[in-house]
C-alpha cells in the first residue's frame, strides 16, 4: 500500500521551493497555482474537504484532468502536463511518493512553429527610414537598435538602465527571466545611437527616462517602424529579436553562442531558430554543392 501523500500541504512547499529556490517569476507561479488545483479539483472552499491522497488516487485524479482539458489548446495542455511532471518529480525527490509519479504523465507533442521574422533587406528599410526622415523620435531608433542589433526581450530594453550599459566595452548588461543576468556585445551603431541618444535625453536613471518604458508604448512604437518601412506584416518586438537570432545564425553564429546571447535556459529553447528559408537553401545549395557549380 502506498504512503499517504498529503496533496495541500505538499502543494504549498512545492511553490514556495519553485518561488525560492528555483526562482519562478510570479506569472509562472501563478500558471503553477491553477494547473495543479485544476488538476485535483482544489479550490478556496473544498481544499480542507480531502487532503491524505493515494499514489493511485492522484494519478486517477490527473487522467481525469486530462479528459476535462482535451478541449484546450495542444500549447496549454502542454504546459498543463509540465507543471504536473514537475510537482510528481519534485515530490519523488523529496522521498514523499514512492514512485516517481512524473513517469506517467505524457506531454502532448506541440507543433513547432517558425517564429516571425524580418529579411536583411526589411530590416536594412525600417533602418533606412530613420536615416531619412528626421522627425522621427530619436529614441524610436535607439529602441529598434536594441531589439534588433541586442537581441534584447522588449521588457529587457523598456528597463534598461544607464548604469547597465559600458560604451568603452561595447557591452551591455541585462536582467533577464529567472533573474538571470547576462552581458550583451552590441554592434558599434547601436553604441554610437545610445551616446548620441543619452546627450540628448539628459542624465536619467533609465535610457528611456526617469522611468522604464511602458511595454504598450514600446509595441506601438515598433509598429509604427514597420509601417513607415512599408513593411507588409505589423512589425512587433519579438520578430526584431527573432530576426536578430536568425540573421546571426544564417551568418555562422553557432547554437551556443546564440543560446547566451538570447539567455535561454535550454539549448532547445534556441533551436527554434534552425530554420531556413527554401530560397536560401536553394542559394547555399547552388553555391556550395559540387553539382550545383553546372559542372
């Protein structure tokens, strides 16, 4: 027979050792929260109703689950299974299951998508745009080359200090998820736009101002970029990062370099950005290959 496992309780010290320990944002905590209370059907009135569980019992109670979200996207069914192989392969480590329970719980396979992501030529026109046309806010370019030339997350660059960035080092320093900091080498442009920018805008605290960027401002303000470019598909954040990635992978950047620089946890993470477009397979093909050479 198996040990009781007291689900309530041993809820509450999972997310306190993913929230200390481990560092979990509160977003993800949060995720953590209600995929394990949907999972056994916990909620502020019925948690005190059961708390001693089987090995079976929960196992029974998460195929139930399953059943309950086969209406739900393949991505949050995903997630929901993650959160689950967590807290089981937690509690196995903790000597509270006898069995590592995680074992049973199959993660649904999720279609990779290929993220959105600008040409050369694309970029070097939203580029252009700001070489040409004055009036346009200095700070709009300083936030494209950041995206674009640092790789940077949008809430990396809306929070971006002065005291982060070293000019004579051509680096920069970045908070980024789970509170880990990385160093960022930046293009010489991108140096000599945030000298030229940090004369202009004063001696703040932020490059942005006296206060981070709000996100909201920053998604319009890309936007606007790619519709001045004349660009065909709205232009966010993330595709300037994805296009930072994929442009330096397509120029022989390898994968671990690429993982740093973005500040993956996971080389898997990093591999999204593999992919190649058939016109340039073709040309790498055609160039290359002895038989491509029409010989």
């Amino acid at each position: 027979m198996s040990k009781a496992f007291y689900l309530n309780e041993n809820i509450d010290k999972y997310l306190k050792y993913m929230t200390f320990i481990r560092s979990a944002s509160p977003l993800t905590i949060k995720h953590y929260t209600l995929d394990l209370q949907q999972a056994f059907e916990l909620d502020k009135n019925s948690r005190s109703a059961k708390n001693s569980w089987t090995e079976p019992e929960l196992l029974t109670s998460v195929r139930l689950a399953f059943n309950r979200w086969a209406q739900l996207s393949l991505a949050s069914r995903n997630r929901k299974a993650a959160t689950l192989k967590s807290f089981f392969s937690w509690a196995f480590d903790q000597e509270l299951t006898e069995r590592d329970l995680s074992m049973q719980v199959t993660c649904p396979k999720v279609p990779k998508k290929i993220p959105h992501f600008l040409s050369v030529d694309e970029a070097l026109a939203v580029l252009k745009t700001f070489e040409e046309k004055n009036e346009i806010p200095l700070r709009e370019k300083v936030l494209f080359l950041l995206l674009y030339g640092g790789g940077l997350r949008v809430s990396e660059a809306c929070n971006l200090k002065w005291s982060d960035v070293h000019v004579s080092q051509k680096v920069l320093r970045v908070m980024g998820k789970g509170s880990k900091e990385r160093v960022i080498a930046l293009p010489s442009m991108t140096i000599a736009v945030l000298q030229r920018w940090k004369k202009e805008s004063g001696f703040n605290e932020f490059v942005f101002g006296e206060t981070p960027l709000v996100q909201r401002t920053a998604y319009e303000m890309v936007k606007q970029s790619g519709i001045r470019a004349g660009l065909l598909k709205p232009l966010h954040p993330h595709a300037l990062r994805h296009s930072f990635a994929t442009h330096l992978l397509s120029s022989g950047a390898n994968l671990r370099t690429l993982q740093e620089l973005l500040g993956h946890e996971s080389l898997q993470a990093t591999e999204k950005y593999t992919h190649l477009g058939i016109d340039q397979l073709a040309r790498t093909m055609e160039k290359l290959h002895p038989l491509g050479k029409g010989k």
